[in-house]
C-alpha cells in the first residue's frame, strides 16, 4: 500500500467533519459547532447525537481526578475504540458518535465496518479504524491541501509538545458515557434517560475543562446532530398542517403566529443552505494545491522593484514581534510556576 | 546529527545564553555545549550541539561575511560572545567554556575569518606567491596554540585543503588588525545593547510567507492585467477567474494556512527538488528566506 498508516492532520472545523461524514456514507446528521455547553443552545440543537470535546494543549498532563466514572468493561452495547494514532482521532471520536446510536443511517461502509469489528477488543478496533482504507482515504481527503506535509505534527505548532485530545460524550441506552480513546475503556457516567444526558454533560465537561492548568489549552466543542435543513423543514410542514386546518375554521386572516414561525424556519433554512455552500467552497479550497499560485505571487511582486523587498523587511518585523510576544507568554507562564537563576548583569 | 566522516573547520566548548526579553541582561544557560562550523553544499554552517544529550540544537547558515563573532567585555563574570548578523537585527550571545582562556582570542579571529574566507576566495586564489609569505608566521603561532588540542581541524590553518586554500591569508589580516576590530566593536556594541530591541535568542528565523503575503501585499498586483492572468490558471477550478476572486481567495484561512505549511516546509530544506519545477536557483532551499532570494534572483534574470 502506498501511504499505508499515514493519517494526515485535518482540521476540526465543522464543515470538514459533516464532509467527512457525508463522503464515508453516513445520512441525515451533520456535526456543529458549539460555543456553550448551556441548556438552550443543546435545545436547539436536538436531537444531539452525541457530543464532542477536543482540545489541544501544552504543558504537563494533568493529574487524574479522583473520582472519576467507572471504566465499564465488556459491554457488548458500547463501542469503543482505543486511540492508535493521534492524527485520527477526530475522525474516531466522530466515529464513536455514529458507531453508538440507535437511529443514524451508518451507510454501507461503516455498517460493514461496525459487524467486522464487534467482536474485537478495544485496542484491536482501534487499529482497524486506522487500517481501514476507505475511511483513511476519507479523512486524508480533507487534509491541507499541500502533498508534502508527511509529518504527523501541527505545522502551525510553534512547540513540539502541541497535543490534540478528543472525548466523545453520548447516551447509550439510557446512560450517559464518556468515551476517550487514551484510557482503557468507556467511563459510565450512570443513567440519563431520554434528553437528560444534555444537562448532565455540562458539568462533566467543565470539570475536565478545569484539569488543564498552567499550559495553554486550546479547545473545541461539536456536537453531532440531525440534518438541521430536514429538521427545520419538517417543522415547517408540520406548522403548515396545523395553519390550513385552522384557517379552515377561522378564516384566512388566522395564525398569525404560526405564519410567523413558519418564516422563521424559512429564513433558517435560507442560512443553513447558505452555511453549506461555505463549507462547500472551504473544503475545496482545503483540497487545493496553492504552492504554484503562491510562487506566482511573489513573481509578480519580484517583477517591480524593490517591492518584494520592503514586503519582506515588514515580514520579518511582524515575525519579530510574534516571537517577543510568545517568549513573553512563556515567560509569564515560567514565573507563575516559579523560577529564577544567575544572571550575568551586562552593565557590572 | 552531523556526519561522523565530516571534520569540522573549528570547534569550541560553548554554552548559550539567552537575554530576557525587556531588559539587557543576558543569563547563561548552563548546559554544556560545542560549537562548530562545518562546510556543507559549498555553504557555511554554525552549529550548536548539546553535549550532554548530543542534539544539534541550532544549526545556521553564515553567508560568506554576514556574520561576525564579537567579544562581549562588558560581561566580567565570563567570557561571552556574540554572533550579529549583517543581513538581520539577529544577535546570539554565547560562553565559552574551554577550560583555558589562551586561546579566546584565536577562536574569535578564526571563526570570523572563516566567515570572511568565503568571500575572499576568489581574490586571492592565483596569488600563490603571497600566500607562501603568509603562510609562515601564523602558521606557527596558531600551531604552537592548536596542536595540543583536537579543537581545530588542522586542515585550516596549515592551508592543505584545496577547497580552502586561502584561510590563511585572511587570518592574518585579522591577526594583525585584531585588537582594533575589537574595540571598534566594543564602540558598537555598547551602542548596540543600549538600543537593543526585538526578540533575542530566535535561534532560527521565524520568518514565514504569511506574515509576508497579506491580503494588502497581494491587493496592488491585481491592477495589473498581466500579472493577473499569469495567477489565473493556478486558482482552483471552481473559482471565477477574476482579480476580485484572488483578492478573496487570499484573505482565506485556507490560503493562510497553504503559506504556513509551505513555510513549513521550506525551513525543512527538504523541498529543493520540488521548487527546481519552477526554475528556481539551488538555493531556493533554505529556507524561506532563500527561496524569497531565489525568486529575486530569478526575476532579475528575466529581466535582462
């Protein structure tokens, strides 16, 4: 195989998840982004499928809580897979999502995918997500459009000490579970019927949230939800039952309110379409090769005297002042943790 | 990790030291360390090594007489350096940590003439007579101080390298003028601290495409029709080929983010092969910095 085992980095952007999604064969869910774990926002969202918590930090892991959810061993009900290679993990925290609910629509691909592995253990199903074929060319296909990045790190992380983290949260079977692939199997977090795992993540999520001290922590929540497009339109036909059968009784000059609704959800509708046209056009610019395009550019700008060069004298300043203000970040963050040596005084 | 077949051109004990950003002190870091220059690719390298761990920890490029390696007298409490770069405000302070401090003086002197040595090939390569003369004298002097010790290769300078026949001859002009060029620079330097700005202790320039490219660099381009229809055919498939398109497709994450993975890329030195497809001079691989230089080289050859 000629790139066997090269997951490349993806970015977790929305539109590159629902994308991914879409492309492995999945139907009728799309993955958002959410910037408040609070009642309401998860309330116009539902039905929530599952949601999940990635972050990326620097620094030292954190210590281990004390009394966290038990590790839940062999139940046949709950898949979970072990993180193999950290470049995936996005992916496989999607695929935790999908590969646990009752009702997605999984698509060929990933139904096979589901049978073939139920049976393995945990760290096994790991390596089959990232030995999959189909599911790696998916992913790869949505990796920064430039053929030569091999490398399984961040290029846009300064230090090499840049993790990514996901945790997948869902309900299975009336309990709410929390499902990272670097602890050894799923953690119960105990019953949640219905729509009630939505309150009771908040907290959980928070308290991970604070376990990430003096490194700096960067992080991102999704939530894996139904097509909003469908939602929103089978609301609109519901609304539009109940509007004929009450003009029929009163008249056409009534409801007024579900009139209003109903144009709600169509401006709705209006700007998800638009949302996806920007996705759209987003995940081919992520697929396009700039290299010739930047090489171009800087031609053209070379072609006129003396203007590359001042271009590049104001690129390195801009470079200066980012390098000064991150040594003074570390700096900042070095003397909260203590610190302090010999100096060598210039001016003795 | 450098070549085991390689003889460094001269090495010496040295640690680092870092100034702290918003003032002028500059604090040793005690780890133990080696500096060495070695030529590679017909380029001049300086690198630091770890010693305890091994690890090349910085490795640049010194273009033929763009750096220079000055005494810092103003630090009492050890021997410290500074590597200042012509073509940049860049400054790296260093200590040395030879156990003797006999030959300070002659690391300094050879290492800058080694950096000068690039630039001066050319003129004294047929004066064989000349160089004879000046053979002698340094010769042995840097001999009596170098021999004891495995520090310098002994190729430099004895002169028995065809590659670099003409170290010597610099040397000693540097010889000769060493004391002056000292406190020319003790001048210099003293004015140089006081109105130091910037980051220091950026081993590596940090310079990348984006901070170059913004959408305001790119923006006066598109008046012209020419050079807008050399960039249209490279724009993605779906995208209308017109100068508003480029403009838009410039101010994209996803633009900025193809130049920081190919700046990326470029300081990896591993892309020569790749910018050669665009006619690009060898030295379109060092880096972000040389691939700009390749591009103005390239353009001013076009001109012509």
């Amino acid at each position: 195989m000629a790139d066997s085992g090269n997951w490349c980095l993806i970015e977790s952007d929305p539109g590159v998840f629902t994308g991914l999604i879409k492309d492995i064969g999945v139907s009728g869910v799309q993955v958002e982004e959410i910037y408040s774990i609070d009642k309401e926002t998860l309330e116009d969202l539902k039905p929530v499928h599952g949601l999940i918590f990635l972050f990326k930090w620097q620094g030292r892991d954190p210590a281990s809580a004390t009394n966290q959810a038990p590790i839940e061993h062999d139940n046949p009900d709950v898949f979970f897979a072990q993180q193999v290679i950290q470049n995936a993990c996005a992916t496989q925290a999607i695929l935790s999502v999908l590969l646990n609910s009752r009702t997605i629509e999984l698509g060929e691909e990933l139904t096979n995918f589901k049978g073939f592995v139920s049976d393995f253990p945990a760290e096994l199903k790991g390596h089959a997500i990232s030995n999959s074929d189909v599911i790696r060319a998916v992913h790869n296909s949505f990796s920064r459009s430039d053929p030569f990045i091999n490398e399984m790190n961040d290029p846009t992380s300064k230090e090499k000490e840049d993790l990514f983290h996901f945790i997948a949260y869902t309900p299975i079977n009336g309990c709410l579970y929390e499902l990272d692939g670097l602890q050894e199997g799923p953690r119960n977090h105990g019953p949640a019927p219905g729509d009630s795992w939505l309150e009771k993540v908040g907290p959980i999520i928070q308290e991970r949230m604070a376990r990430y001290e003096g490194g700096e922590i960067r992080f991102n929540l999704m939530a894996v939800v139904d097509d909003r497009i469908k939602v929103y339109q089978e609301k609109v036909a519901a609304y539009e039952s109940q509007l004929k059968a009450l003009q029929e009784k009163e008249g056409a000059e009534a409801g007024a309110w579900l009139k209003g609704e109903i144009e709600n959800l169509q401006g709705d509708i209006t700007k998800e379409e638009a949302k996806r046209e920007k996705q759209a056009r987003e995940n081919k610019l992520r697929r396009h090769n700039f290299i010739p395009l930047i090489y171009e550019i800087l031609k053209g700008l070379a072609q006129e005297e003396g203007k590359l060069e001042g271009l590049i004298e104001e690129g390195r300043t801009r470079a200066k002042a980012e390098a000064e203000n991150a040594k003074q970040r570390k700096a900042a963050a070095a003397a909260a943790s203590g610190g302090g040596s010999d100096d060598v005084d210039m001016y003795e | 990790m450098a070549s085991a077949t390689k003889l460094p051109l001269l090495e010496f004990k040295a640690g680092r030291c870092f100034r702290t950003t918003g003032t002028d002190i500059v604090k040793p870091d005690p780890i133990k360390g080696l500096v060495y220059l070695e030529e590679e690719d017909g380029l001049m390298h300086f690198f630091w090594k770890n010693r305890t761990s091994g690890e090349i920890e910085d490795d640049l490029i010194l273009f033929p007489g763009d750096a220079e390696l000055i005494a810092v007298p103003q630090c009492t409490t050890g021997r410290v350096v500074m590597l200042q770069f012509k073509s940049s405000s860049q400054k790296l302070f260093y200590w040395l940590q030879e156990a003797s401090t006999a030959r300070d003086q002659i690391i300094l002197q050879h290492v800058n003439s080694l950096i000068h040595s690039q630039e001066d090939e050319e003129e004294y390569l047929d004066e064989d007579a000349a160089m004879e003369d000046v053979e002698a004298a340094p010769a042995s002097d840097s001999a009596a101080a170098i021999a004891p010790s495995a520090a310098f290769a002994p190729a430099a300078p004895v002169s028995s390298s065809s590659a670099n026949p003409t170290t010597t001859a610099p040397a000693v002009a540097a010889a000769a003028g060493g004391s002056s060029l000292t406190a020319q620079q003790m001048d210099q330097l003293r004015h140089l601290l006081g109105g130091l700005q910037g980051p220091q202790a950026a081993q590596r320039s940090n310079l990348r495409l984006d901070h170059i490219l913004t959408p305001g660099a790119v923006a006066p381009l598109l008046n012209n029709p020419e050079i807008c229809a050399a960039l249209f055919p490279h724009l993605p498939e779906s995208s209308e080929r017109t100068p508003e398109e480029i403009q838009a497709i410039v101010r994209t994450p996803q633009f900025s983010q193809a130049l920081i993975s190919l700046s990326t890329a470029l300081e990896s030195g591993q892309l020569g092969p790749l910018l050669r497809q665009f006619g690009l001079g060898p030295n379109a691989g060092n880096g972000v910095e040389g691939f700009l230089s390749a591009i103005q080289e390239q353009a001013k050859k076009d001109k012509k």
